[in-house]
C-alpha cells in the first residue's frame, strides 16, 4: 500500500516530459504473430443524424498481440491467469538494460547471464519486485512486419537466453521482463517463457522502447483484467 501510495504521489507531480509512453497502438500496424487474428474493428458507428454526435466501436485482437502481457498461466498451469496477479507488482520500480549494442542487428542473439552480472557491477543490485525492461534495438522495426518477425516459417529475433532466465528468477528480484520483440525467447524457442512463468513471472512483449531510459526509474505497467486470460494489451508507463 505504500508503494502505491507513493507511486500516486510520484505520478501527480510528474511533469509530461517525464512520462514515457511504451506501449504501441492497436491499429493497422498492430503487431501478432503468423496464426493468429490481428486487431481491427468489427463494428463502427459514428454519426450525427439525430442531432448530436455518437461513435461507438467493437473490436477483436489476440490476446497475444501488440504490446502486451504474458500471464503466467500462459506456460504454467499451476500459475497467475490475467485477473489474479497482484496490482504491486504492476506499480513498481522499472530498470532497464540497452543491449542494442551487444546485439548489433542479429536476430539470433540471446541475452546472457554476464550482461545481467555486468549491469548490476555498474549499478548495484536490482530493487526487489522490479520490472526489468531490455531493449535489443529492435522497436525501429516494428511497423515491417518482415524485419520485425524475420520471415513466417522461421521467425527470427533476440531474446533470453535459458541462463539468464535462471539468472532472473533465481534472483528473486524481479516481477516481470520486458522486451521491445515480438518474443521474450529468441525466435520460437520457448525456454525462457517456461522458466520465467513457473516462478510467477509475467513478461512484456513489443514493448516500445524508442529511447534509452535511465537505469532504474519508477514504472507502470496496466494490463486489461481479463480474468480467464493467458495475456492481454497493456499500457506500459516509465515515470522518469
């Protein structure tokens, strides 16, 4: 309750300049893997016939499109679905590692456990129920769809590797991951998602990483609460 408190406080007296938008639209550009339906619009109304003006739509979208959260029911059976995890972990303290060097533009690239070992020589240990947000480069690519995935029958980007999701959830520092790729695993691989989800751990996927942030900052991450859901559309917010 403090931290939420405090997060209140924090978001109040934040300036416009200090508040970091990390979520894409759902729109055209929308982001969804191969197999499944991408957003749009089922249903529009806009009108003024009747003498004043009501719009109204009705959409459709995977769960698992755009920027989103992975609930850990998504690989764990036991786990949190959408509706259950709990809200402070979801106003929390971000921290953020730009590995856009370190990946260069290679898709097959794997996060390791060093440069987890290395940011925190730089900058301490992670904050208890931290979110983690790394970003391999990859948001310029978002809107070609061809870039961003690699092609449809070999899907190819960055993400964790097996050890650094054992480096995560054996930290027990962190709440949540973050990735600005389609994928916390690199290209279809499903090692990380199943380490990180079997410890409770809810993780981010397209999140909109256009700039460096700082190292560690205050963050917001509001997912819909869809009860029954493996995942769902999220608003990501970073408090600077």
């Amino acid at each position: 309750m403090q931290m939420l408190l405090f997060m209140l406080f924090i978001l109040s007296s934040a300036s416009a300049k200090q508040l970091v938008d990390l979520s894409y639209p759902y729109d055209e550009n929308t982001a969804y893997w191969f197999t499944e339906i991408p957003f749009r619009f089922i249903k529009k109304v806009a009108d003024s016939s009747k003498g004043f003006w009501f719009a109204l739509n009705q959409f459709e979208t995977a769960e698992h499109s755009g920027t989103h959260l992975d609930a850990p029911y998504h690989f764990n059976k036991a786990g949190w679905k959408l509706g259950d995890i709990p809200i402070e972990r979801f106003i929390t303290t971000g921290v953020f590692l730009d590995a856009s060097s370190v990946t260069n533009g290679n898709c097959s690239y794997k996060l390791s456990p060093e440069e987890l070992d290395k940011w925190q020589s730089q900058n301490g240990q992670f904050p208890d129920n931290s979110v983690l947000l790394v970003s391999f480069g990859w948001a310029s690519r978002y809107k070609n769809k061809a870039d961003y995935f690699g092609p449809a029958d070999k899907p190819c980007f960055p993400g964790l590797s097996k050890e650094a999701a054992e480096w995560i959830t054996k930290s027990k520092k962190i709440v949540g991951v973050g990735l600005d790729t389609p994928s916390i695993d690199q290209g279809l691989n499903f090692d990380a998602h199943i380490e990180l989800n079997s410890k409770n751990l809810y993780m981010l996927e397209n999140v909109a990483i256009a700039e460096p942030l700082p190292k560690i900052f205050k963050i917001i991450v509001l997912p819909i609460k869809i009860r029954e859901g493996t995942g769902g559309p999220v608003r990501i917010v970073a408090i600077t």
